[in-house]
C-alpha cells in the first residue's frame, strides 16, 4: 500500500469545506461566542435568532406594502388601527396647505398655555435652586461685599498660614533612636577575653565567689570585671550628686532655705503654663496674631489679644513687652492702655497710667483707672479733681468723686456738678436729698426747668412733701407731672408709673403711691376692658409684694364700680390674705352698704366678727343679712353654726325650726338631722330623717345618714335597707354604693360586695371611685392577682384618674415603684393624689429631702386635699424639727382642707364635729399609716 493511500485515509471528509449555517467552534465542549471590534458579528448558537437590528431594513415585496397591518396589537378603541389612512394616496398641494393649517393651528394652542408653562417651570427652578444651591450662589453676597473694601483693606489682608502640621512641615529622612543600657553593657562585656581564668577553672566560671572575698581591696562584685559598667549604680550616683548640690544651694550664711530640696520638682511643675490647649494650637495663634501685627501694627485688638494669649500659657513678662509695644505703636488706644496697666505690678501700673492721661486726657475710663489704682484715699481725691479739672462734664466721674466724699463736701461737689452736668437727673436727685427742706424744693424746681421731660425730679418732689407731712400737695404735684409730660410731648406709660409707685411704696411714701395709682391706673384702658385690667394689675402688684399698691387699684376700682360683687369679693379676700381684720370688717361694711343681697360678704363679715371672738357683733351681721335676704339658706345656715359653735343648741334648733318653715331645703333638713344626731338624740333625728325622705328623696346624703344611724345602733338590716332605698332614689350617688358595700363586707359577704360595686359600675362607667373600693376589697380579702386584673382594667377606663395610678403605685414591688410613679405622673402630671404617692414613696425610700420638696409640691398644688397635709404634718413630726412642725401646723390652719379620704373619715366622725382644723390635723396623722 502506498504512502498516498493511507494520508487519505486519515483525512476528514469536511475538511476544506465551509462550515454549515450557524456553527459555532467548540459549543459542544461549553464554549460561547462573544463579540469584538473585529468581528463581523457573535457567535451564536444554532437555534439563536439571528441580530439583524443594525443591518440594512430588508425591501417588502409589494404584496406586503399593500396589505394593511390587521394585528390586535396595532388596534386602539378609541383611534382605531394605527397607521396613515392616506399613506398610500400620493402627497399634492392641498395636503401641504393642511398641513400648514394644522401646524398653525398647533403652534397657537402652543402659545395659549406657554406663559403659564414658562412661570411654572421658572418656580420648579427656583424652588429646586433654593433647595439646593450652586456654591457660587452661596457665596454671592459675600462677592457682592467685595465691592465695598479699599485697597489697602485688600492689601491689609494676611497671607494664608501653612496649614501642615510640625510632622509634615519638618519632614526627617532618618530617625535615630537611643542605644539601650542593656546593648551597651553587652558590648562592654563582649570585650573582655572569652579565656577562662584560673580562678575561674577552679570554681565552675558562673559559680564564683564575691570577688571582695578573695581580692581584699578590690570593690568590684563577684565574677565582674573592672571593665563593666553598672547603669544602677550611676544613677544612684547622679542622685547623690544632685542631693549634694541642692544642700549646698539651701544653706546661706544666714541660716535661711532658700531653696526647698522636697520640694523642688513641685515648684518645677508649677512653674509649667496653666493653658490646658494642646501647644500646637498656641504655636498657631501666636503666629497667626504675630501675622496680624505686623500686617497692620495700628490694629489695637491685635496687641491685646497677643498680650492675653502670652498671659494665659504663663509668659507674663512676654505679655507685658508686648502690651508697652502696643502702647507705642497705638498710643490712642484706650483699651490698649488699660490692658498695660492691667498687666502691670503696681508701681509700673501707675507709670503707665500716667503715661496714658498724657495721651488721652479725655478718657473717663483711664482716669477711672487711675483712681482705681491708688491705694490711699487722699490720692484717689486728688486723681478724681484731676480729672474733673480735664473732663468737668462726665457724670460718671462725678458720682465716683461724691461717693468718697463725707456729706457736707458731698453737696459742695453736687453743686458744682450740677452746674457743669445740667441733664443728669441722678446728680439733682442727689443733691435734693443732701439738702434741707427748703432747698431741696428749689433744688427740684431748677431740675425740672433744666430737665421738663423726666418723670423722676416729679415723684422726688411728690415723696419730700410727704416726707415733710404736707399731704395735699402730693396730690397736686402728680397731676402737674402729668399735664407738664404731656405737654413735653411725653408718652405716659402706665407700667413705668406703677413701677415707680412699687418703688414709692418700698421706700415708705405710701401717699405718693395711692396718688400716683389713682391718676394713671385709667390710661390707656378701654371702658369694657377697665375692671378685667384693674383686677390683673391689682394681683400683679400683689404678687410683687406691693400691697399698698395692690389696695389702692382696688379702692379706685369699688369708686369706678360701686355695685360689682366681684370686685368687692377679690378685696376683701385680698385684705383677709394681706390685710388686717379690722381692714377686712371695714371694707366688708362698705361691701354689704353696696351689695346687700351677696350673701358671702354677709357671711365673711360675720365669720370675720365670730373668729375675732365677737359673737353679738357677728349675730347683729346675721340679723341684717336676714332683713337683706330673708329666705337664704347661706344664711340661715351660718346663724345655725354660730349658735351651734358657741354652744346655743336650742337657739340652734330654734332656728333650724324657722328654717325648715320659711325656707325649707334639703340641706336646711340635713343640719337639722345632724345636729339632732351629734347631740344623741336619735328618735328627733330618725323623724326628721323620715320627713325629709319624704320630701326630697332625690337627696342622697339624707339616705346616707339614715343608713348611718342604723349601722351605728347596729340595726344592720335596716341600714341596708335605708341604703337600697336609697339607690333607688339615687342610682348614680357614689357613696351611697361604697357604704352599701362595705356594709356587705362587714357582715362576710364578700361575694355580695364584691356583686354590688360590679352592680355600681355597670351604671356609672368610668368612675375611678368605683373601680378603687373594687380593688381594694380584692387586696383585703388576699386576692392579690385579681386585684392587680382590676387595676390593669381600671387604668384602661380611667387612664388620667390621679387616684387609681396613687394606689396602683403602692400595689407594686419596691423596685418597679419609681417606673409607676413616672407613668402615673406623665398621665396625669398635676394630680395631687399621683404628687402625695410620689411623697409617701420617697418617705418609704428615707429619701428625706426629696420627700419633703415633694411634699410642699402637693400642698402647694392642691391646698384643700387634707390628706396631704396629714401625711406632711406625720413626715415632719418623725423627721423634722419643731419649726418645721408648726410652719405645717399653721400652714394647714390657714389652707382649711376639706377634702380627702382619711381627713373625711376623721373629720366627719360623729365624735369630732365641733373640733376644728387645727385639732383634727393631729388625729388625722395619728390614724393615717406609715407609707411601706
């Protein structure tokens, strides 16, 4: 076989052929086509659809060009198929000349909108630029500043400082570092011979004697060479040397240390700079200010600041050099003068001082200074008629010059002073009150020639002639004040006026003050507005303690408004807080002349009489408030009390009889049963109970007490049966619900109870009260879990209820009371009952300050709650002394609380109706418990 033959046997049979359509080389093995410059197009594979996007758009046969495109795609419901319906008509003038028409056409609907198009994307823009803009818009009105500086600003202006910091500015190409003492005694020791001796052979080498041992004479240590060196004992040497020279410098001839050896290194430290700033930061400002000064040397502030910088970081006599330079270069620099006397030690101070005056005569200021420097008092005279002699028309210096003179020479100077400063009022006011009588009126009527639009030269005038008794004329000399201000073309300012009555009063001239009140109160206040007005400023000034003041707007308010009960009721309540009694019972006759049916001025007077002991005083009151107002009940009442408190009990009743004829009410049968019951006599009380039933069922308090009758004689069915009765006639009576339920309580039925107040609560939704006993029955009956249900349900009901987030305090554990507390107080932030738990919790925590300043808050909050005040007056008697105690005491008095659940308990105990609040307030603390 040939050769040819088997080289055509090996032959594929495509070789030399092309390739078929869409081959891609190597696919089979996971290669792909991708596409470069160069190539013609990618390599695909066989089933890809071929890219034809960017070639040459392929020629439609003509069948195509003609036949429509049907597709559901092209179709729209409104327009129909897409596509020209004329594409295929030829284009002639008519459809040019539409065209143009159309184009018109759109051109001026175009123009129609464009205006309003154009403003609002001109406001997109802006909107858009003010939101985010262009750096150089944030920097155009400083561009725009630029205008307005000069040349030489331009040139004044510093070069910029290198910003690097001392690493970048002073690069180092090698850093060397120091050898330690460890190499060096190596390399000490690695000079010597390697050789062992014989002495060395003999012991072992390492295990040597002590050289001194063997060697007498020798001090060197064992096994160590005289060539080594030892870093311990240098130092130890270098410190003996320094111990010897400090010994040396401490001892002088005479005996005296003049340096402390102890203490030397602490005298180092402190000679350190006190600046706590990093020194690369004082580097800088002192170049930077060094920049400044030499930019511009007449720039006082410059030196200044240089000066104070030095001074700061401990270089007092470098502040100093530069401040006298500064003196040099600014030399009519005020403040750079008083800088340099500042810095300087005393004598140098007055050098400098002097120096000063001679360049600056003129300044009030350096004089000052001058004067301030001196140390003797004769010296600071002389300094001060010095610079009275340069500037005689400071008032500054003057009044610096008076205060060191004694009286006589004082009104001397003032004589002259007025002359030389005719507008200053302080310096006529000054000599007036120097000056006798008679000359302080002349004095004042040439300080209102010289001065016609001050205020002050007339109340002066006012306060002498009160002074000197004349009355009448401090009347007069206000209004003239008036009509010469405002005939200045003075603006009265109301406020400035009664400032200066405030003032009047403080100093003693209460006529002043009331004329003063009386003639600007009215200005500048609308006629409907005048009694809203006067009664602000009335308690204004009372609050500013100015209660002359405070009187007198009241008094001109009762002359403007004669018959207002509201009126006369704020100042007599202003006179009882503020006043006397006996101002009180005046103003109170006054009241009732003008208003005899307000009924309270009737009783205040009358309770005024009663407290200050006065009994037929205060029955003679009550016998014209009757006349006034025959059928009262206020009244009728309040005669009942007196009778009652002075032990009159059957004028008491007698009276309470006439009521119930004349005017009878449902509280008129309430004091009537109460006072029968107080005085034991159940049987009158039980009848008049049953009368009064009868008439006014709707009034719970009457079913209440008759259910509290029986529960007390221990008829226990019938006072159950008064109390049902009784939320029949009153389902939504509160109390009535709790006596009823604790009375089931009492008798073991806790189930009974517990069904009543659901009952109670199922007709009252929301009622904290309710909700309260609830879960205060559930606490007493050892049902903690669903007492804390209750509470749970109850804040969601009554979530700003003070007295359920008071009692959920306590029912928590110790350490999740605080976290309560804040709760509670976000909830309702002003309650006093939330404020008394917070109280009681820090007293539980022996938080005693903390305790007491809660304390005081509640009291202050709500003055009427008397279990505050119970709970205080207990704090104060375990952990405050007697002052604290009796200030309580006698705050409480004052406040007459009412209100409260452990005060009422007490208060309205049968046994205690006729104590009052200062006997109660001890019996209240003693029953209320000790906060756990």
């Amino acid at each position: 076989m040939s050769v040819q033959s088997l080289v055509s046997r090996k032959k594929k049979s495509f070789i030399g052929l092309p390739a078929p359509l869409g081959y891609v080389p190597g696919l089979g093995r996971g290669a792909t086509g991708f596409t470069t410059r160069s190539d013609i197009g990618p390599a695909r594979d066989a089933d890809d659809i071929s890219d034809d996007r960017h070639g040459p758009p392929a020629k439609k046969s003509k069948d195509e060009e003609e036949e429509e495109d049907l597709n559901d795609a092209n179709y729209d419901e409104f327009t129909g198929y897409g596509g020209s319906l004329c594409s295929k008509d030829p284009y002639d003038k008519d459809d040019e000349e539409a065209d143009a028409v159309y184009e018109a056409l759109d051109k001026r609907m175009d123009e129609k909108r464009k205006e309003r198009r154009e403003k609002k994307l001109q406001e997109q823009i802006e909107k858009y630029r003010q939101e985010r803009p262009k750096i150089q818009q944030q920097f155009s009105d400083l561009k725009r500043d630029l205008a307005g500086v000069s040349t030489d600003e331009w040139m004044n202006i510093p070069e910029v400082g290198d910003a690097r910091n001392r690493k970048q500015r002073n690069p180092r190409a090698e850093k060397y570092t120091p050898v330690p003492d460890s190499v060096l005694s190596r390399a000490a020791a690695s000079g010597t011979s390697n050789v062992l001796s014989e002495r060395e052979q003999k012991f072992g080498g390492l295990t040597t004697p002590y050289g001194g041992a063997l060697t007498p004479g020798l001090n060197t240590p064992g096994g160590v060479t005289p060539g080594d060196i030892d870093m311990k004992k240098i130092g130890q040497a270098r410190n003996t040397l320094m111990d010897i020279k400090l010994t040396q410098v401490s001892d002088s001839v005479s005996g005296q240390t003049v340096v402390d050896p102890k203490g030397y290194l602490t005298d180092l430290q402190s000679m350190l700079p006190s600046h706590g700033g990093d020194i690369n930061d004082v580097k800088k400002a002192r170049l930077l200010l060094k920049s400044v000064r030499e930019t511009n040397p007449k720039h006082p502030p410059a030196w200044i600041a240089s000066a104070r910088l030095e001074e700061v970081t401990g270089k007092i006599q470098a502040a100093r050099n530069l401040i006298m330079k500064g003196c040099e270069e600014c030399p009519k620099s005020e403040d750079v003068w008083l800088e340099a006397a500042r810095l300087m030690p005393g004598d140098q101070a007055k050098a400098v001082v002097a120096q000063a005056v001679r360049q600056l005569p003129q300044s009030v200021r350096i004089w000052s200074k001058a004067a301030e420097i001196e140390t003797e008092l004769k010296a600071k005279k002389r300094v001060y008629r010095k610079a009275l002699e340069n500037i005689p028309n400071s008032v500054k210096l003057w009044k610096l010059a008076v205060e060191l003179e004694d009286e006589e020479d004082a009104r001397i100077m003032l004589s002259r002073a007025v002359e030389c400063c005719p507008t200053s009022v302080e310096l006529w006011l000054a000599l007036a009150r120097l000056e006798n009588y008679g000359n302080a009126r002349k004095v004042l009527n040439k300080a209102r020639e010289n001065i016609p639009t001050d205020r002050l030269i007339w109340v002066s005038a006012a306060k002498l002639e009160e002074a000197n008794n004349n009355i009448p004329m401090v009347e007069k000399i206000v209004e003239r004040a008036l009509n010469s201000l405002r005939a200045n073309m003075v603006e009265i300012n109301k406020e400035q006026w009664l400032k200066d009555a405030e003032d009047c009063e403080k100093a003693g001239s209460i006529h002043t003050c009331q004329a003063i009140i009386r003639s600007v109160i009215g200005i500048g206040v609308e006629e409907e507005d005048k009694k809203h007005t006067w009664m602000e400023d009335a308690e204004a000034c009372a609050s500013h303690g100015a209660y002359e003041c405070a009187r007198a707007i009241y008094a001109y308010a009762l002359s403007v408004f004669p018959s207002k009960k509201s009126i006369w009721l704020r100042a007599a309540y202003f006179e009882k807080n503020f006043g006397s009694r006996e101002s009180l019972e005046a103003l109170l006759q006054r009241a009732v002349a003008h208003c005899p049916k307000a009924e309270v001025l009737w009783l205040m007077g009358a309770k005024s009489k009663w407290l200050a002991g006065d009994v037929p005083a205060a029955r003679s009151i009550l016998a014209l408030a009757f006349q006034a107002n025959p059928n009262s009940e206020e009244i009728w009442l309040a005669a009942v009390k007196l009778e009652s408190e002075n032990n009159e009990f059957e004028r008491a009743r007698r009276l309470l009889q006439k009521a119930r004829a004349s005017a009878p009410t449902a509280r008129v049968f309430m004091k009537s049963v109460k006072l029968e019951w107080c005085l034991g006599e159940i049987a009158n009380a039980r009848k008049l109970l049953e009368d009064a039933t009868k008439h006014y069922p709707d009034f719970p308090k009457l079913w209440m007490m008759r259910g509290q009758i029986e529960e007390q004689g221990g008829h226990l069915t019938e006072a159950r049966e008064a109390y049902n009765l009784g939320l029949k006639k009153c389902p939504h009576a509160i109390p009535l619900w709790l006596l009823l339920s604790r009375l089931e309580e009492k008798t073991g039925q806790l189930i009974k109870a517990r069904s009543i107040l659901e009952k109670a609560r199922l007709k009252n939704p929301g009622t904290a009260d309710l909700w309260l006993e609830a879960i205060r029955l559930e606490n007493r009956g050892g049902m903690k879990n669903i007492a804390q249900t209750l509470m749970a349900k109850a804040l969601q009901e009554c979530q700003s209820s003070g007295i359920l987030w008071a009692e959920a305090i306590f029912m928590e554990p110790r350490p999740q009371r605080k976290t309560k507390s804040v709760d509670g107080l976000r909830r309702c932030e002003h309650d006093p009952h939330v404020l008394l738990a917070a109280s009681k919790m820090f007293w539980s925590e022996r938080k005693i300050a903390k305790a007491r300043e809660w304390f005081n808050r509640t009291v202050k909050i709500d003055p009427d709650l008397g279990d505050a005040w119970a709970n205080f007056y207990k704090f104060e008697m375990m952990h405050g002394d007697e002052d604290s105690q009796k200030q309580v005491h006698k705050r409480c008095t004052a406040a007459e609380p009412r209100h409260g659940e452990q005060w009422c308990h007490v208060s309205k105990d049968i046994n205690n109706w006729r104590l009052k609040t200062d006997e109660l307030l001890p019996l209240v603390a003693e029953y209320i418990p000790l906060p756990t």
